[in-house]
C-alpha cells in the first residue's frame, strides 16, 4: 500500500512525539529543571499579561463612556476630536489614578485606625504583663520553696560564653549570606514587577495591533476551520474573564458595605477599618471573606468580647445571605454559570492551587460549561434527539 505524503509526515511527527515523550519520562527530572527555568524566564510577562488583562476592564469602560471610542473609525478622531492613541493613553492614565486613588484612600482609612488597634493591643499586653508579674509575686509568696530552689540553681557560665562565642564566629557569616541572599531576590521581584509593569503598559496601550498580529500568525500556521475554532474560544474567555472581574469587585463592594452599615447601626467600633477589610478580602471568591472575619473578630474582641461574639453572628448571617443569594447570582449571572457550578470549581480550584486557583476557577469552568454545553446541543440535534 502506498502512503500519500501527508500520511508519512503525520507518522514521522507521531513518531517523534512518542520519542520525545519517552525521554521526557524518563528524564523527567531534567524537564521539570528545564520547565523551571523558562518559567522563571517568562513569568514577568505573564504578570505583566495578567496586569494588563485587569486593567483593561475600568480602561475600555472609560474609553466607551468618557470618550466614545467604539463610535470612532479606526485611525480617525472620535466625538471629542482626539486621535485613537491619544484616547487610549487618556483612559490609561485616568485609570492608573482611579486604582492609586482607592488604594490611598484604603490606606487612609485602614492605616490609622490599624494603628489605633495596635496601640489599644499594645495596652492590653502591658495589662496582662502586669497581672502575670502580680500572679507570680504571689506564688512566690505563698510556696517559699519556689524561691529557694531557684536561688539554688547553677548556671554554667563558661559554658553560655563559649556558646556565645561559638555562635558570633559561624552565625556572623551565615546571617551576612542570608542578608545578601535576600537582598537579591528583593532586587529581582523589583526588577520583575518594573518589566511586568512596562509589558502591561505596552499590551494596553497596542492591543489592537497585537491581536491582529496574533491572528495573522494563528492564521498562517493552523488550518481556518482550527484557527476559527481557537478565535472563537479566545473571545469567549476574554468575555467572561472580564465580566468575572466586574462581577467580583461589585460582589466584594456590596459586601463591605453590608457590613460597614450593619456595624454602625449596631454601634459597633471599626465599621469602616472591618467594612474596607472585608470588600478587600470578599475579592477571592467564596472564602475571602472568612478572613476579614477572624481579623474584625480579633480587633473586637481587644475591646469587648461580648461585641467580638455579636460581630461573629453578624458576621455568619451576613455571609449566609452574601453565599447563598448575592454570589451565585452577581457572579455567577456575570459569567452564564449555575449557581452549583460556581461552589463547584471553587472548590476543586482551591483544592489544587489555592488562592489562585480560586480566583481563576469560575471564568475557566464557565468557559469549560459553556463548550461543552454547545457540545452536547450540537450532538442532539445531529442525532435528532429532543430531550427535556
């Protein structure tokens, strides 16, 4: 049987991909070694992607309402008579200012009633000193063989000076190699932030130009019918990922000032400092919340247990209604995801990859749902089948 010459390329790639994986398998020491090593290479790039994809939400709302850029032609002026790079740069800059401007007004509010909080902890520790210092004095007091027996007590004194000794020769250059050490890997996440921050500026400011390069490569090295295919599920992650962004941020909203309202009708201190913990935290999905809890928790219970006890019912009503009603359906609506689903990949993606994997897990599983939802409608209808 003769074989065409598409058929051999295909056995000579499967061929050389089973090869490859065999030595894969059993190097695969050497591989993960390789993988580390290119990760460590592209990661600023992909913080930088991830930075611009965030930013890119406010930005283009901006561009839409305060510039109407989606009425412009490309390469013409729009309504206001501003060039389309001068548009982008506006919007990216206004949103630089909005996102600096939350995060110092955080920092306004939270920092000094932080401070206050430590100062009253500061003065409870002192208290507690205190009343352990008048404990012992008492026990002293009451069991005299107490005392004795630690005026008889010896202390090796050559011994603590040669340990001493012992530790300032070998412990001096340890601790001046850990400082090196982590003076470098300082210098390195700053000099990663800076590149991810400059790569994320660039994406923004030329992402048309970048998707249409994209597209052209896609196009010139897959057939049409696969390009369309990995276009179409392009676009429909960058819709959903993008709605699960504003879905979240007003879900994180709605529940910090829940709680900052519920507190202050309730007279409770820290209303604003729990309120603005609480929205900063509620951004990873599900559980973020819990920890903004056991933080007011611990502030209250500084000044009043009684209000720490309140703050935790409070607290667990509050989250009842925010999990069972606000979540699943601000989020879940924003990205066309069952309420089910939405505790589903939560779940699963905190099991395997933590706070990351929760914050990544719903826009992935609405994606996954809604392809293979269309999947199984397309398979129906091929098959004739009508099924309710």
């Amino acid at each position: 049987m003769e074989l065409s010459k598409t058929t051999m390329k295909r056995i000579m790639l499967l061929i050389v991909f089973t090869v490859l994986l065999l030595v894969g398998v059993q190097r695969l020491d050497v591989v993960i070694g390789a993988l580390r090593f290119l990760w460590g290479i592209v990661s600023p790039l992909f913080v930088g992607a991830a930075i611009a994809f965030i930013l890119n939400v406010p930005m283009s709302f901006l561009e839409r309402k305060l510039f109407s850029r989606s009425s412009e032609r490309k390469g013409k002026k729009n309504r206001k008579g501003l060039s389309p790079m001068l548009t982008r740069a506006l919007s990216l800059l206004l949103t630089i200012v909005l996102l600096a401007a939350v995060v110092l007004l955080l920092v306004l509010v939270v920092v000094p009633q932080l401070a206050e909080s430590i100062g009253s902890l500061g003065g409870y520790a002192a208290n507690a000193f205190n009343r352990l210092a008048a404990w012992a004095e008492e026990q002293f007091a009451a069991y005299p063989e107490i005392t004795s027996r630690l005026e008889n007590l010896s202390v090796d004194w050559a011994g603590l000076a040669k340990n001493l000794w012992d530790f300032l020769t070998t412990g001096v250059g340890s601790v001046v190699s850990t400082t090196i050490s982590a003076t470098m890997r300082v210098f390195s996440a700053v000099s990663a932030g800076f590149i991810s921050l400059i790569f994320a500026l660039y994406l923004l400011l030329q992402k048309e130009k970048l998707g249409t390069q994209c597209r052209k490569a896609l196009y010139a090295l897959m057939p049409e019918k696969g390009a369309d295919q990995v276009v179409r599920v392009c676009s429909l992650s960058h819709k959903v990922f993008s709605s699960f962004i504003t879905g979240q941020c007003v879900e994180a909203v709605i529940l910090g000032a829940m709680f900052f309202l519920s507190m202050t009708l309730l007279q409770m201190p820290y209303a604003l400092l729990v309120g603005c913990l609480i929205a900063v935290t509620a951004l990873i999905p599900i559980v973020g919340a819990f920890i903004g809890c056991i933080v007011g928790a611990f502030l209250l219970l500084m000044v009043s247990p009684m209000q720490a006890l309140i703050f935790v019912i409070l607290f667990l009503t509050l989250q009842q209604v925010e999990g069972n009603l606000i979540y699943p359906h601000v989020v879940g609506s924003s990205v066309g995801l069952p309420s089910i689903w939405v505790l589903a990949a939560v779940s699963i993606g905190g099991s395997l990859m933590g706070v990351v994997g929760m914050l990544v897990s719903i826009p992935l599983a609405s994606v996954a749902y809604t392809l293979f939802r269309e999947f199984v409608y397309r398979r129906l209808k091929e098959r004739g089948l009508r099924i309710r």
